[in-house]
C-alpha cells in the first residue's frame, strides 16, 4: 500500500473514533443522565463531560495531527499554522465551558472544589495546555518572535503537545470511572460491580477514547508521515542553528 493511502485510511479511521466518543458521551448524558441545561442542576454538569470530551480531546487530537496530512504539504505551512493554532484555541474555548459547567455546579450543590484525583490531574492539564498555547503563539505566530526562542521552543512544544494528550486521556477515564461510582452506587439502583447497561455504555466510551488516543499517537509515530521541511525551512533552521 502507498504510504499516503496508508495515511489516509488511519486517518479516516482516527477521524470516525473521535466522532464516536462525541456520539457515545453526548448519549450517555442525555439517555441515562437527564440531558442539558445551564442551571446549577445535574443537567448543567452534564456539559462537563461533553466540553471536555470535544475539546480536549477530538479536537486536540485532530489539531495534533493537522501537518500530518499529504494534501497539505503543497500549501504554505503558515497557512496551517493557523489552522493548528485555531484549532487548539476553540479547543480550549470548549475545556474553559466545560470547567465552568462543573465549578457552576458544585457551587450550586455546595459539592468542594479540586478534591479528587481527576479533579488534580484534570485542571493540571488545562493549565499546561493554556501555557502551552501561549508560547505556541507568542513563539511561532508573533512576526517579531527570535530565530533561537524559535528553536529552543520547538522540542519543549512537541514534548508538552504529547504531554498534553496523555493528560487529556487521563482525565478522561479517570473522569468516567469516578462518575460511574458516583451515580450508580449512590442510587438505588443496579450498582456498578452488577454492570448495568449504563456501566457498559460508558466503559466502552473509555475504550473508545483510549482507541482514539492510540491512534493518535501512532499517526504521531511514524516519521514518514511528517510534513517535509522545504528548502525555505531548511534554511531557516540553518540560521537558527548558526546563531545558537
Ligand atoms: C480532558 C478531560 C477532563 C478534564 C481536564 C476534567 C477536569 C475536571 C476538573 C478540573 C474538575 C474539578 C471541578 C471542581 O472541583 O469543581 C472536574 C470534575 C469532575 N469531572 Fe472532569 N474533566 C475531564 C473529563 C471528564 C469526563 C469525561 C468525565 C466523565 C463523566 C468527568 C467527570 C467529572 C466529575 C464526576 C467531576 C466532579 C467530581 C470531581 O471534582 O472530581 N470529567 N473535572
């Protein structure tokens, strides 16, 4: 197989994982979980897992990847710099909702803040994913940006981009396994260790979402499928070099 069909086929399917997880977290919330609203109540909350899963996660995912793509290759690279950077803030525009939804709501049932473990880890990962979109801006956008800060900032940005997925993918299991113990066994109902179909549901949205991580990172991995520097660039990191 060629290496961009190759590409293509891992790429769709990555693409049809994300909109799965959307699909599965958007039903688990309205069929078994009441639906939406933005009113201090339960249904406010469950924006929360949907934001989240949106944005730091699908849409993260697919702005990761974005250089990946062949058809893109031809075109200018500051073009889908943009693209990449626009991505990532509607991606954190989605994460920012999201913790409104929960902090809303906790405040609204006077449930304390940042007490658990995915609590921790969750807003870690906003934090250094807000970091790391400003120095993405400032570093590679702003005209006015230094060739070294440019060349220092690149490693750092590849390593807190993976970082950052890991995270994300963290605090989403962590986040269904919490809520699952939560709801099912604090009810009357079936508890969790029974599996009810809700419990099926949302471990598979797990497995789902650790699928599309997987992927991911494998379209991350493969060294053949990274944009081709051009001569202009191989230029530009000449100098870089040169005055390091
Ligand atoms: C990237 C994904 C996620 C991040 C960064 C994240 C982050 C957070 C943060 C920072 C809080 C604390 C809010 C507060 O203390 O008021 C929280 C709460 C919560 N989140 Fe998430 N979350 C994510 C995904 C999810 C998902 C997919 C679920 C599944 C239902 C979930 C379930 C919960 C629950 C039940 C709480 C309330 C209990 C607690 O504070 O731990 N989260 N989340």
């Amino acid at each position: 197989m060629r290496p961009s069909v190759f590409f293509y086929v891992t790429y769709v399917l990555c693409l049809c994982l994300g909109l799965l997880c959307l699909l599965f977290v958007s039903c688990w919330r309205s069929h078994w979980r009441g639906g939406f609203s933005w009113d201090g109540t339960a249904q406010q909350f469950n924006w929360h897992p949907v934001l989240m899963v949106s944005g730091l996660l699908v849409l993260y995912g697919n702005a990761v990847v974005v250089y990946r793509v062949p058809f893109t290759w031809k075109q200018k690279k500051h073009t889908w710099k943009l693209v990449h950077a626009g991505l990532m803030l509607l991606a954190l525009l989605l994460s920012v909702l999201g913790l409104c939804a929960v902090f809303d709501f906790h405040r609204g049932v006077h449930i304390p803040d940042l007490y658990s473990l995915h609590s921790w880890v969750g807003i870690c990962t906003v934090v250094m994913f807000t970091f790391q979109l400003v120095l993405g801006l400032a570093g590679f956008l702003l005209p006015c940006s230094p060739l070294w800060f440019r060349s220092t900032l690149k490693p750092v940005h590849i390593w807190m981009g993976k970082a950052i997925l890991i995270l994300s993918l963290t605090s989403c299991i962590s986040g269904i396994n919490e809520n699952l113990l939560l709801t099912l066994n604090g009810t009357n109902g079936e508890p969790y260790n029974s599996l009810p179909m809700e419990a099926k549901f949302a471990n598979s949205l797990g497995i789902l979402i650790v699928a599309f991580g997987l992927f991911v990172f494998g379209i991350l991995s493969i060294n053949k499928w990274q944009r081709p520097e051009t001569d202009r660039e191989n230029v530009h990191l000449l100098l870089t070099e040169d005055s390091t």
